[in-house]
C-alpha cells in the first residue's frame, strides 16, 4: 500500500527526465508534453537558463526569512508592474496562496465582505480560495464554507449588473477559465465589470494564475481587455516550475496590508525568486511575445486544417477543443500515442505547451489529436 494519501488521480506513468518540451518516463518512452505542467512550464522542462541561475543561486543563499530586505524580491516586484498601473507586490509560494492575499486585501479596504465569483471558476483548494470558487465540487463534503461569495453565470452582463449592492466589496474572476472549460471573457462582459467597478467603487481582483506571464500572448491577458484590476494574482508560469506565487496590487490598496496583515515564511525566498527573475527576463519582451502569438496562430491553423471537428477556444498557448468523447478516454488515447494533455471542464480538452513549443512540435502534436479525434 503507498505511504500517499489518495488524494490525486494519477496515472500510472513515472517521469524521470525532462528536456524542452519532451518527458521521459523510466521505461526510456519519450512524451511531447502539451500539458507544461499545468501551465507552470513557460520555458519547458530544463531550461538551461534557468538551471544555471537556480545552480548558481542554490550555491550563495537559499532562505532568510521576511525579516529582512531582499532587494531581488524589490527588483522583481518591480519588474512585474512595469508598465502597468499596478505598483505592489507580495510573495507567496502558490496560486492558492496569492488568492487567498487577494481575498484578505479587499476584505481590509473596502470593510465589506461580499464578494462575486463565477460559476466554473477555479481559484484554489484553502478555505478562502475554495469558497470563491464557483464549483460545488470543489466545496463537496469540507463542510461549511466561507459563506459571503455569490456565484454568477460568467459573461452574463445583465445578470451581474443586478446582483450588485451596497454590501459589495469586490468582483473576484479569470480572463479565461482554464480549469473550468477554457472559457474566454468577452467584450461585452468585461466592458460591464469596468464599468461597474468604476461606478460603484467595487474592487476587481483578476486571477491570472494560469493566463498571467505570456501565457496568452501578452505578459497578462486582462491588458487585451478594457479592464484595470485593483488586483492581480500570479503562479504557475511565473517560476517556470520552481514554487512561486504573487499578489500585484495598486497603490490606492499600499496602506491596507503593513506590517504584520499577511505573511510568508517561504514567500519570495533567494531560490524562487532568482528563477522567476530568469523567466521574465526571457518572457516579458516584445519579441518573446510576438512568438507566442504567431506559434498561437499557427497552432490554431493546424488544428483546422487536420481535425474534422475543431471547435478550438482560448488565446495565445491557453487553447481548448471541445470533444464529443469520454474526455478522459481521449487523454488516455493520446497518451497512448505520445501526446501528454489535460481536461478542462467536462467536454474540453485543454492544450497547453511550453511558450518556447516549435512549429515541428505542433505539428506532431496536431498528428497525434488528428489520430485520435478524427
């Protein structure tokens, strides 16, 4: 019997090698890996960027504590609201964890504590990040939860217009709901919580955990939007597989969290954030960028052209494709063929490879869900 808690599904593969898009198991059977980690690996497996700085990093210091300045983590708070009109950060070690800073933050300033979330989303498994998300699922058998979170239908503008009140503090939501199904906000709805937000002096939190550092084609999805959050959560690609988490905010919200509100023992250690400096280094740059969308645009092109049937949603390297097989039948099959991915929702298979991925790659991708799709 395993030492583990049975807490994940797992398959019954053993990866022990990584390099660039591919994994390795302990058979020596080679995988393209379009699932990145969920979203973690922006560069890959094995990055020799970011090997050499985690090398050379892990050989001069690895922890202090919060205790004291760290003007790494000042350089890359500073580098993550460049050219936004974001001005703050704070350090965690998850997705989870930033979300639930968000949730603290916006309960401090505005002092109310209703805050709208939307059916589907996702945004952690702690209590606080659990109860904002909108799937019962997520909630099923922990018992009572955090009780003041009214979940919506997402891009139904009329719907969330009337739900506002005087009680609400905040609008907590994700460009494009990966775990829920790779759905992509609107226009229209997202032109509404602006102005509503503006309206009303709600605050708007924007979990860009999966979407946010390149995934989507620019260094956070909510700037091909209308939108300014007073809030922005990050993760996952933010360390390119090294444990980073971060909570951007405006200047109007500095006051709000001092000395002694939230804290991190781990967060912002010398490790994660050497690594995460590596990765934005290499990804919030024009020419990074402008890669992503074109390999986006040439994905996007493939799939038409090879699958009967390509319902295809989602910006940048954050793709989806609606299936009309057992989704977990279909990842399994591609699987079976070489091709790691991963669901989304109930019907959408979601496609997620490192933003580095070549056009070869794509293609032996595309072969393989052609295989199995078609």
């Amino acid at each position: 019997m395993s030492a583990l808690f049975q807490n994940y599904g797992r398959r019954p593969v053993h990866f022990v090698k990584g390099s660039g898009s591919y994994v390795w198991d302990d058979r020596g059977d080679r995988f393209l890996d379009f699932t990145s980690g969920i979203a973690v690996l922006a560069l890959g497996h094995c990055h020799p960027k970011l090997v050499q700085t985690i090398q050379a990093q892990s050989e001069k210091l690895w922890h202090t504590s919060n205790l004291f300045t760290s003007t790494e983590q000042e350089q890359l708070a500073a580098d993550l609201v460049e050219e936004t009109h974001l001005s703050h950060a704070f350090f965690c070690n998850s997705g989870t964890e930033a979300n639930e800073a968000a949730i603290k933050l916006a309960r401090k300033y505005t002092k109310k504590h209703k805050m709208i979330t939307f059916n589907n989303s996702f945004h952690g498994r702690t209590f606080g990040a659990m109860s904002a998300t909108g799937q019962e699922k997520v909630h099923s058998d922990f018992g009572p939860i955090v009780d003041t979170f009214e979940y919506l239908p997402f891009n139904e503008p009329q719907i969330l217009q009337h739900a506002i009140d005087d009680e609400t503090g905040a609008i907590m939501l994700e460009m494009i709901q990966g775990e829920g199904g790779v759905n992509a906000i609107t226009d229209e709805f997202a032109e509404m919580i602006q102005s509503i937000c503006d309206e009303k002096g709600i605050l708007l939190i924007i979990d860009e955990v999966q979407t946010g550092i390149a995934r989507t084609g620019t260094k956070y999805a909510f700037e091909q939007t209308v939108l300014k959050p007073h809030i922005v959560t990050l993760a996952k690609g933010l360390g390119g597989g090294f444990p980073i988490g971060a909570m951007l905010g405006t200047a109007e919200l500095f006051e709000a969290f001092g000395p002694g509100t939230h804290g991190s023992t781990f967060g912002g250690n010398p490790l994660a954030v050497a690594v995460a400096q590596t990765v934005i280094d290499l990804t919030f740059n024009e020419a990074f960028l402008k890669n992503v969308n074109e390999k986006s645009a040439y994905f996007q092109k493939q799939l038409a052209l090879h699958l009967l049937k390509s319902d295809v949603k989602g910006w940048g390297l954050l793709l989806g494709i609606s299936v009309d097989q057992p989704l977990a039948q279909v990842v399994d099959a591609c699987e079976k063929q070489g091709l790691l991915v991963v669901g989304a929702g109930e019907t959408t298979l979601r496609l997620l490879p490192p933003l580095n991925v070549t056009n070869a790659e794509i293609d032996e991708a595309v072969t393989i869900l052609a295989k199995v799709l078609n």
